[in-house]
C-alpha cells in the first residue's frame, strides 16, 4: 500500500474543466506550475446524473503526468471498477459512501490494490455515517456542491463537517486527510483551510483562470499561504 501521506495543502486540479481537446497539454502544465495531485472525476450517469471518463483517460492521464492520480468514483457500487482504475494508474480511490453497501469491504478492497482509500460525503450527508470506518480511511472527501457537474458554487454550512472531522484528527479517532470538492477558488480555499481542510480539488478556478492555468493554480497556493497548516 501507498505510504502515509505528509502534512501540508495539497492542491488538485479536476481535469472535469479542462479542454479535453488539448488534454495532455493541460496536465502537463499543471505539473510545471507546481500542482501536487491530479485529480479525475469519474461519472456513471446513475449515481449522479452527468457522464464522464473511465480508465482510459485515468492511464492518457499516467502517461502524461509522474503527478499523484486522485481518482473519484462518483459511481453507483464502484466495487467492479476498482482494478480497472488501480491497472490504469491510479494511486487514491474515493468512493461515495451513499453510493457502496458495505463500506469496511470496499475500502480494503481498494488497500489491497496498493491504493490510497477515500470516502466522499454529498453535502447532505452527515459525518458521523463515516464513524465506523474513518480509522481505516486515508482520504475524506467533503462535497462543497452537490455532485455532477463542475462550475457550482460553493456550499459554506459543509465547513461544519469538515471542522467535526478536523476534531476526529486531533482526537486520534482518523489519520484520513480532509479533501474538500466543488466551487474551490482562491476565496473559498482559504475559508475550508481554516475549518481544518487539507486537500483542495479546484476545476474551473483552475482550468478556466482568465489568465491561464498556470495563474489558476499559484492564484489558489497564494492564497493559502497566509494560513497555517493545522497539525
């Protein structure tokens, strides 16, 4: 399994808000401009309404990036896709707990593919539903919009989830990181960083910056800088 991870922001663009059209180019450009992860929604038309990517795009991604591959399964019972996802490069796996039955089974499924293990939250869905496997779990995703498609604005009454999980942290109940998801900005960011968010998936801010993508991404790092890591 992939080792524990570091302390520090990690910022991940959501390639939902590139130009697929010049898809490899984009990536790489978020590498040069100092992005960590890479970040890979994945729809199936079921759980959420849009349709996006599967594994072929997860492994043009590996080939075109040495960026960490963040994929998240917005996907009904995700459980037969993982080892098409993990073959394809991925190194973390989030699914969604409204969207898996049995949640323990999942997540070391997902360990034994040498993975990172994530569980994500729709904005509805309250924290302690995830109680019983967050000593388990790498990555907890808090939607800050509702699932599905990108350019939504973001929902501030999540940053009360994310300050509960923060508590989980410092109370040794979850070594999880705290990744937040939806209408992330150089605005926003600052704001969930301060609840206790660590990981930060921004697609439009980045993807779409007036200035470009590599402005998109210092724009948001900037902006974290003036807030202390917790730890």
């Amino acid at each position: 399994m992939i080792g524990p991870m570091g302390r520090g922001y990690v910022l991940a663009p959501s390639i939902l808000a590139a130009d697929f059209l010049a898809l490899g180019e984009a990536v790489k450009e978020c590498e040069s401009a100092g992005a960590d992860w890479l970040h890979i929604d994945v729809m199936d038309g079921r759980f959420v309404p849009n349709l996006t990517m599967g594994p072929a795009v997860v492994e043009a991604c590996r080939r075109a990036t040495s960026l960490p591959l963040d994929v998240h399964l917005m996907v009904h019972e995700p459980g037969h896709l993982l080892g098409a996802f993990a073959a394809a490069g991925a190194d973390s796996l989030t699914v969604h707990q409204e969207a898996v039955a049995h949640l323990h089974q999942t997540i070391e499924a997902i360990h034994q593919l040498g993975l990172r293990a994530g569980m994500a939250l729709n904005p509805g869905t309250p924290a302690a539903t995830l109680t019983a496997v967050a000593p388990m779990l790498d990555l907890i995703l808090m939607m800050t919009v509702n699932p599905g498609f990108g350019g939504q604005d973001f929902i501030p009454s999540v940053l009360t989830k994310v300050a509960q999980v923060r508590e989980w942290q410092s109370q040794g109940l979850t070594r999880a990181r705290i990744q937040v998801d939806g209408g992330i900005d150089r605005e926003t960011a600052p704001r969930a960083a301060e609840a206790g968010a660590e990981i930060f998936v921004a697609g439009v801010s980045v993807f779409q910056h007036p200035m470009g993508i590599t402005q998109g991404v210092h724009a948001i790092q900037s902006a974290l800088q003036a807030i202390p890591v917790q730890e």
